[in-house]
C-alpha cells in the first residue's frame, strides 16, 4: 500500500502552515503568534513538560533545583488545536473518493503536528470511534498510519447526526471531511449546532470521478450504498442532465447554509495529482500559508 503522502508531497509541506481562522488561546505553547501580545517574546511562566514537546524549550535550571521537567511558556505564542473528523460512510467507499479524503485529512495533520499544535482525530469504524491526540513532529508517521489503516463501514450510520459530540471542547479549529451526500435539511441542522461553539469549522467536500461525470446509459438497479435501497431505472442522457443539475443545486445549499452560519467550505473534485490540486486550493482560500 503506498503511502498517503509521498516523500515529494512531504517536502512541499514544509513551506506551509495552517491559517488559523478564529483565535482560541490554550496557554499551551505552539508556533503561532497571538495577536493579544506584542510582538517580542516576552516570558510569561512555566508549565510542566509534557510528551510531544520542543526538549529545547525545558528549563535546565528549573530541572536542576526541582527534579522536574519544566517548558517556559511566552506571552505572544499559542498553539493551535485542531481537530479532524472524517466522514467513513458507505458512500465514502469509492477507492478514488477515499483515498483523496485520507490524503486531505493526512495533508492536515502533518501541518498541524509540523508545528508544534495539537492534533485530534475520529473516525468511526463500525461500533467504534477511532480516536487520536497528538503533539509535536515526533507523531506525524503515526498519524498518517493510523489514517491509512482505516475503511469506509459497513453499515448505515449518519454522519452528521452525532457529529458534534465528537469534537473535543478544547479545538479551536474543525476541520470535517466527507462527501456532502446527506439530506441538505441534516447539513443545515449540524451548522446550527456548530454555531454554539467559538470554533473555526472547515468543511472539505470530495467527490469520486464517478459522480462528476456518471458514464452509464442502459437500463441498471441502482443500489443506494447507505440504505439498500433499490431502484431500477433506464439512464438516458436527459437523466443525466437532471442528475448533474440536482447534484449542482445541493453542493450550491451546502455552500449557502456554510457561509450563512459563519462556517468555510470547499469542494475537492477528483483529479490527476490531486494532492497538488488541493493544495492550491487551499492556499487560494487562505487556509494554508
């Protein structure tokens, strides 16, 4: 299995940082400057040293009166916490679909843990939710592992609908990737709960080359992948037109509902050399420097 991120995308990674969105001050240490202070690097205090920290930020002096590990801490820096959340749905079981989503949410991560943040993650995987909570560039290998070794599930479960129980209190931003294929009425329902928390919510939309450009003509029972569901239909080129016309309007809501609650969304199409793609994109949005 080859790897989500290549040496060569690694490499680009390293010239860029993540845009934090909406300021949250954790007092924890990372290596984004805070707008509440001057500019200088002004020492504020101690905090015990805890895994996944800079060792050159530990305070010998401090070590050696008190025999214990201690970073100093600086009134113009914070860290960002982030979480991610990605949509593993039956629907997200498209092998171009779900590479590119893992590859959007391993893109994330390594900028996160590059720099000193704290990194979050869930998956669900079945019964189960799959977790992670990192910090620092020790992690970035784990992380992209653990993201490689998950699958779409098998059964049908909602994904926005528990959504926010989800997301840790202490991320300052979300970012959440899934295809945007739930009843828009959900979507609006899960902006509104994320309007009740002080959060920086990012929603990344990918589609399979399937559901761009659907090449089927004949008579086919279609399967609904999340509700068994079965239809059978003769796909014309008018159904066609109707398709890509209702798939427009949806994806044209989702962009709606985000920007009125206050939320970003962008939509990631499948394409050659994807991860290049996205990565303009996400400059060009300023999500990432």
């Amino acid at each position: 299995m080859s790897p989500l991120l290549t040496s060569s995308s690694m490499n680009k990674l390293a010239n860029y940082r993540l845009v934090n969105g909406k300021r949250h001050v954790s007092g924890r240490r990372g290596t984004h400057a805070s707008k509440r202070y001057g500019s200088s690097l002004d020492f504020s205090d101690f905090r015990v040293y805890e895994a996944g920290d800079d060792v050159r930020q530990i305070d010998w002096n401090v070590y050696a009166r008190t025999d214990k590990l201690f970073i100093k801490r600086f009134l113009d820096e914070e860290e960002m916490r982030v979480h991610i959340v990605l949509d593993t749905t039956p629907s997200m079981g498209e092998e171009d679909k779900w590479l590119h989503a893992r590859q959007v949410a391993a893109l994330f991560g390594y900028l996160v843990l590059s720099h000193d943040d704290a990194l979050s993650f869930s998956a669900k995987q079945d019964e189960r939710l799959q977790s992670f909570r990192k910090k620092g560039s020790m992690y970035r290998h784990l992380f992209q592992q653990k993201v490689e070794e998950l699958t779409p599930v098998t059964r049908n479960e909602p994904f926005l609908e528990d959504l926010v129980q989800q997301l840790p209190k202490d991320a300052g931003s979300v970012f959440i990737i899934t295809d945007g294929l739930e009843p828009i009425e959900q979507f609006e329902k899960t902006c509104q709960q994320l309007t009740r928390r002080p959060k920086d919510i990012r929603f990344v939309v990918v589609s399979s080359q399937e559901e761009q450009d659907p090449e089927y003509y004949g008579d086919y029972l279609l399967v609904d992948k999340e509700s068994t569901s079965s239809l059978n239909v003769t796909v014309t080129p008018d159904m066609i037109k109707r398709y890509e016309t209702k798939r427009k309007s949806h994806f044209e809501q989702m962009e709606q509902l985000a920007n009125r609650y206050g939320h970003h969304i962008l939509f990631l199409p499948s394409q050659p050399d994807f991860l290049t793609a996205a990565l303009q994109q996400f400059v060009r949005f300023q999500w990432i420097r």
